[in-house]
C-alpha cells in the first residue's frame, strides 16, 4: 500500500469520525471514536510537518489543526 493511498485513508477516516461523533448517542462509541480521531489528527499534523515538498509557511499553517484537536479534547473532556 503506498503512502499517499495510507494517508487518504486516514483523512477519510477522519471525516467519517466526525459524523459518528455528531450523530450517534451512545458515549462509549464517541469516545471511541474521539479517541480514534485525535490519534488520527496527530498522525496528519505529524507527516505534514515531516513532508519535504511544504514550505515553511505551509508548515507553520498547519499548526491550526491543534484548535479542533483541543475542541475535540474538550468535548471528550465532558463526556466523562
């Protein structure tokens, strides 16, 4: 399987979090699947701050993916 394929899934995955955590009741699956997310977030934010072919600036932009990693954190946070 090659990288770029790998890193799609994970993207996709990503957004499928999003809409099981907004749609389903059970709390046991949105932390689950919260948790899921976030690792998922981290591994993205980590490969692109790894990637050779970004630019600085584009690296320095996409430290804004911490603001949805810690809303996410947050709302898991009330789950509890």
């Amino acid at each position: 399987m090659s990288d770029s394929f790998k890193y799609n899934l994970i993207g996709l995955f990503v957004v499928g979090s999003m809409v099981v955590i907004y749609t389903v009741d059970n709390r046991t699956i949105k932390l689950i699947v919260g948790i899921s997310m976030i690792i998922g977030l981290i591994i993205s934010l980590i490969q692109t701050q790894r990637s050779i072919e970004l630019s600085d600036s584009q690296k320095r932009l996409s430290w804004i993916i911490l603001v949805p990693i810690l809303s996410l954190i947050g709302y898991l946070y009330t789950l509890i």
